[in-house]
C-alpha cells in the first residue's frame, strides 16, 4: 500500500459525526497514516450497545455525552463519573 502525501486536503477529515452506529473516518487507505484509525460510536439513550473487536489495536475512547456512564472493553468495566 503507497503512502499519501501529507497535505491539508488529505489531513482534514469533515463530518466524521454525520452517521449513527460505528463508523470508521481515517486508516491508511483513505489518509496519509500509517498506524492512525480513527472512528466514532454514537449511540442515544436506547440504542444496543456497540460491539466491534480492535484486530490487536491499542484504542483510546472518549465519551461524548453526559450520558455515557458505562463501558466495557473485553473483560474491563468502567463506570464514567464526574
């Protein structure tokens, strides 16, 4: 797989928010990265949890919401408080 060119138009990623569910924005097919992915997992109040392994990538997660109070990741719970 070639390397892109770093350029402004290959480094900024718009509306990576525009969809529901699980959605992958950036990986080395579509940017100029070799290791980066990035998505996104929006869920409303009511939604099925999300479930998705990582391939044996390292991830990092950030809630968004108020709402978001729990996550699990394999055999790791979390509760989120303030």
């Amino acid at each position: 797989m070639a390397t892109q060119v770093l350029a402004p138009q290959s480094c900024v990623v718009r509306d990576t928010a525009s969809r529901k569910g699980r959605t992958r924005s950036v990986d080395p097919r579509n940017a100029p990265t070799r290791y980066l992915h990035y998505g996104r997992i929006i869920l409303h109040a009511g939604d099925s949890p999300a479930r998705f392994g990582t391939n044996d990538r390292e991830i990092f997660c950030v809630p968004a919401a108020e709402t978001a109070t729990r996550l699990r990741i394999d055999d790791c719970r979390l509760t989120i408080a303030d």
